[in-house]
C-alpha cells in the first residue's frame, strides 16, 4: 500500500485540476491506503491540507453529502472508495482512475471504468488516466469489449453467470460450499450488486446481452462436453455435480431455456461452475505470497497494444503511413492536398487508425515522452508529421493563425468577419468544416445552414472555405 501510494503521488497533485478516484478492496482498506496517500502526497509535496484524500464507502457518516462535495467542490480532490462509487455517480472532474482492486464482472468493471468517462470542458478534460497497480486492465481488456459468440478460453464460467444473473435481475450466485476457488476464497471481491440509481440499459439492450451471455456459457459448456464423454472419471464427476444430468443433457436444457431460467438452472449448480472452471484450460487461480517488503519501482505507459517504448509505437506509426499513404485515398488526400479532405475521410482515417491500434490520444503521448514536447496537434498533424516530417504545431494555433491570415487577405464587412470567427471556431472542434457539416447540427441551426451562409459571402463560401483549410496546412517556412 505505500508503494502503491508512492507511485500514485508521483503521478498525481492533488493541487492542480482534476480529481482522483481509487478503488480499494475493503472498508478496512481504504483506510490504509488514506493514511498512505497522505504520507506519501506530504512527503513529495510538502504540505497537504488535511480534506484532500478521503474515503467515501457506505460505513462513513452522511456519505451523500461527501459525495456532493466530491463532485461539486474543491476538496476532497482524492477520494478512496470500495463500492460506493463504481455506478451511478457523476463527477465529471474525475481523470484519475487507481485500482488498487481487482473484480472478476466485466459489466462492474466498465462501471467502474464510466467514472472518468464524463466530458468537463471547464477543466480542459480531453482524456483520463488509469493507474493499475493490480494487473486489471489487462486482465479485462480482452474482455471489456462484445466478442463474436465463440467463448473466450480466458472467461471462467463463473463470472459469465455472474453477469448473466446480474443481467437478468436475479442474485448472484452462492459461493460453493465443496471447496471450490470462489472469488472470496481468491481474496478479490467480485462488486457489489448493480446500482438501482445507476443508468440501466433498456430492456432491449438487456434482453440482447442476456442471450449473448447465455451463448457464451452453451459455447464453452460444448468445448468441454466433447472432452468430458470420452472420459468416464471426468463424465461421472460432471453428472454427480450437474444433479444426474450428463453434459449433453445440460447443454440441451440451456439452449431450450430463456436466460432467466437458465441463469436460475445454474445458479443452483454453482459447484459444477467451480469445478468447471478449476478443472479448464486456465488451471485453478494461484496467488503469489510473499514476505519482503514492496518497493515503488516505476511506472510503465503503454502505447496502443504491445507497446511501451513511444520510439517503438512512433517507429510503427511511421512504417503503417509509409507502406499505406499511397494505398488509401484518405491518407494521400492528408498527405498531398489537405484542403480537400471531407468529414467522411477524416472519420475513415480515425476508424481504419483506431482499427490499427493508433489513437490519437496515444499519438500525443508518444511524441510527449519520445521528444519531449506535448503539442496537440491534431490526427491530421501526427500524420503530416510522421509521413512529411511537418513541425508539430498545436491544430488550435494553426486555426488562429489561417483565420488571422484570411482576415488581413481584404476587407470583410463586420457580418462576414462574425462568421468567419465562428467558422474558425467549428473547426477547432470537427477539424474539417464543409458543406456537409454546415448543413447539420448546430451550424445549421444557429447559422441556416450551406445556402443561407453563401448568400452572407456572396456565392463565395466555398473558397473562403477552402482558403481556410489551404492555410491551416500550409507548410510553415
């Protein structure tokens, strides 16, 4: 705990904007890793006013009230939690997220991943940070996303009907009483039953996941079904767990089943759900005790998957550009002339990049750690830049800069320079203003849309919109 605390008052000052939320495992917990934050944030810092780090679970007194001031005022800017805070609780402010904690739910997981997924432009928030220091977000990566139905070796049985039954409404399954590895017995918590004032899907979307997950458990159950009829030690076992039931008895009865009645089926067979999982391909959980004392050693970034040199995922970056900018439109079009680029191509670039494993979130912090300069630059710069060796120039300068060139170009009428203005500024947020993106949204409402705007510039809103794009990527000398 004060190693973890160390590291996290490396990475965090409680004194600038922004607000910090960490996961701990128990009541009793979160009181430690209190008192070692604070050991740690007033050894770094030097001071610390005292309402700065709190714990926020449901054994502290008038815990809505704490909450409130969590979100609506300055202190307490780091609050250590267990459960109380994973659904269902909107602070914006938040762009920490620790986990000092694991659980096994993926739907939990995501809730509590939602914490800092809130947008808060009256800080700057434009992307948030999470601190694992128990190994979750890679445990869950695979998994936090929907999959084709084809069971993911790496999901136990168990935490698919736990969420199958979280899903369908009933409780969650008993931990089994024949000595099974339940995820009590692992020493992680698997969370707390869903929020009633959290945001639930509809009844669509629930009814679609609970299906889903129900064909998890079928496709995995018909994985082991094979290999448990040809053996008879293993059949035996199954059928003494399974209330006489052979395998293909029970994968019958599932796929015959609604997903209520097939969560109620399993929920009365936790044994054989343990049993399933201890005796599948992971091998039972095994937790690594150890007697010497925990150092802060570091932390490590990552940059997009299997990355944690930025010179390596720039490298990357760099090779995809070079062997694709003349095999996809868009990039050429970005690469050669970049006034003609449309809405539709810049979001196909993200999407084929994203595919690629590039964010530009990630893009930024490479060339943060790699050159030691944080520019925004924008997805159109990073390309230029990695492909043409453009300057990094922030995209929000670039803008100034065209608007204040295009001004000076000739005289406009005040009318004109308004709109120019706010032209600019709808750039600075789509990247890529055109005749479709002035024809929809709040262009449109505000402004009457492509037509009514041409008439404001004399038939000429089409060059003045290209001239904008024209000088935000000239090459500057």
């Amino acid at each position: 705990n004060a190693a973890v605390a160390e590291g996290i008052a490396e990475h965090i000052d409680p004194a600038l904007p922004g607000k910090t939320l960490v996961f701990a495992v128990t009541d009793q917990h979160a009181d430690i890793l209190v008192d070692e934050i604070r050991i740690a944030m007033r050894a770094r810092y030097g001071t610390l006013e005292e309402a700065a780090v709190e714990k926020i679970t449901g054994s502290v007194d008038r815990p809505s009230q704490r909450i409130r001031a969590f979100k609506n005022e300055r202190l307490p800017s780091i609050v250590v939690t267990v459960d109380l805070l994973t659904t269902g609780i909107d602070v914006p402010e938040i762009v920490n997220l620790v986990f000092v904690r694991r659980v096994s739910s993926r739907i939990l997981y995501e809730q509590m991943i939602g914490r800092a997924t809130r947008l808060c432009p009256e800080i700057g928030k434009i992307e948030y940070r999470i601190l694992d220091a128990v190994g979750i977000y890679a445990q869950m990566q695979a998994v936090s996303a929907v999959r084709p139905v084809v069971a993911n070796p790496a999901i136990r049985f168990g935490q698919l009907l736990e969420e199958l039954t979280e899903t369908v409404g009933l409780p969650p399954p008993a931990p089994p009483t024949d000595g099974g590895m339940a995820e009590a017995a692992d020493g992680y918590d698997s969370g707390p039953p869903p929020d009633p004032d959290s945001a639930e899907p509809d009844a669509t979307h629930r009814a679609e996941k609970a299906r889903y997950l129900l064909d998890q458990i079928v496709a995995k159950m018909q994985r082991h079904r094979h290999r448990y009829q040809r053996d008879d030690a293993r059949a035996d076992r199954f059928s003494h767990l399974a209330g006489g039931l052979s395998p293909t008895d029970l994968v019958t009865r599932l796929r015959q089943a609604t997903p209520v009645e097939a969560a109620g089926m399993l929920t009365n067979l936790t044994p054989l759900i343990d049993w399933l999982d201890r005796a599948g391909e992971m091998g039972p959980v095994r937790l690594p005790v150890s007697d010497h004392a925990d150092t802060y050693l570091g932390t490590a970034q990552g940059y997009g998957p299997g990355f944690t040199r930025p010179e390596d995922y720039l490298s990357a970056f760099e090779t995809f550009l070079k062997t694709q900018i003349n095999a996809i439109p868009a990039l050429t079009i970005i690469a050669q002339r970049p006034r003609d680029l449309t809405r539709a191509q810049l979001r196909e670039i993200r999407l084929l990049l994203e595919e690629k494993g590039f964010k530009e979130t990630d893009l930024r912090a490479a060339f943060r750690d790699a050159r030691h300069v944080d520019v925004a630059a924008g997805i159109i710069g990073y390309i230029r830049q990695a492909a043409l060796g453009d300057p990094l120039i922030p995209y929000e300068m670039r803008v100034d800069r065209a608007l204040a060139a295009i001004l000076a170009e000739r005289s406009w009428t005040h009318v004109q320079r308004q709109w120019l203005e706010r032209i600019a500024l709808q750039m600075k947020r789509e990247v890529v203003v055109d005749r479709d993106s002035l024809d929809s949204g709040q262009f449109k409402a505000a402004g009457g849309g492509f037509a009514r705007l041409d008439r404001v510039f004399g038939g000429g809103l089409d060059d003045v919109l290209l001239a904008f794009h024209d000088r935000i990527w000239r090459r500057v000398v």
